[in-house]
C-alpha cells in the first residue's frame, strides 16, 4: 500500500477513536486505551508495525529512533519523557499536523474503568503539543527512504 495512504488511514483510524475513554494498560476500543495502546492500534491497522511485541512508548521510541525529524508532520509520533528530565519515553500521541497531537490522556495508574475516566476527564482527545513540558522528540513511522528521497 501506498505510503501516503497509509498515513491518511492512520490519521482516519486515530479520528474515528477521538473520545474513547482513556484506561491503563488499555488496547481495546469498548474499554479504552492508553497512549501506546492508542498508537498500537492505529500502526497496526494500516501495517507499519508488527503484530508481534510488547509495545510501550519506549519500545515504540527504540524502533521508530532511526525515522526521527525535528519537524513533525501529519502522522508523526511525539514522545514526551519524564519530569525529572529523563529522557526515555513515557508518553506518545500521534500528531495531526505541526501544531495539534491526538492522543489517549489525562488518566494514569489508577484508570482501570469506564467511571474513572469520567472522573479524571481522561480519554483520546486533540490538544497541543508544543506547549507541553518534557517533549523528547519525534518520529515518522510512515517515512520511506528510497531512490526517489524520503515520501
């Protein structure tokens, strides 16, 4: 499939998910998601990532690095890390543009439920993402280099 299609699916994919509570450990769309859980599904809707594997945003990080820009685009992963300054990954959202990520939020450990996402106003929701404290970085996991440049 055509790499650019492939980054159209993704974002009507991640579209489709705008609102679905937020819940840890999440990857299912009934019960909700969390940030990887949310990236998971929409990467591996339109192939770019294995069925296989124990994703987080870390292992997310490791196996997109070499696909890092410093300007993100529509389809871009935004890694941000830990407070401390740390700089492994503790968060992921998929950006809409190079402004404005979607992303699964605003929960944490204690989300397990429905009710606990309304309680803590967590679900899959656009906001921007510049603004955020401790950005990492970013990737694009649809970029592929070949003898016609990077698509």
């Amino acid at each position: 499939m055509d790499p650019l299609l492939k980054r159209k699916m993704a974002l009507d994919i991640a579209w489709r998910l705008y609102g679905t509570p937020y819940r840890w450990g999440g990857d299912d769309p009934m019960k909700g998601y969390d940030c990887s859980g949310l990236i998971i599904e929409v990467l591996q809707s339109v192939g770019i990532l294995p069925r296989a594997g124990d994703w987080t945003a870390g292992t997310l990080w490791d196996h997109f690095h070499a696909l890092r820009v410093e300007v993100p685009c529509d389809g871009c992963l935004v890694f941000w890390g830990t407070r401390d300054g740390g700089t492994r990954p503790i968060h992921v959202e998929l950006c809409l543009n190079d402004e404005l990520a979607i992303g699964a939020s605003g929960g944490g450990s204690q989300v397990k439920t429905e009710q606990d996402a309304v309680d803590a106003n967590a679900f899959v929701k656009v906001r921007p993402f510049r603004s955020r404290a401790y950005l990492i970085g970013f990737v694009d996991p649809f970029r592929i280099e070949g003898a016609g440049g990077v698509v």
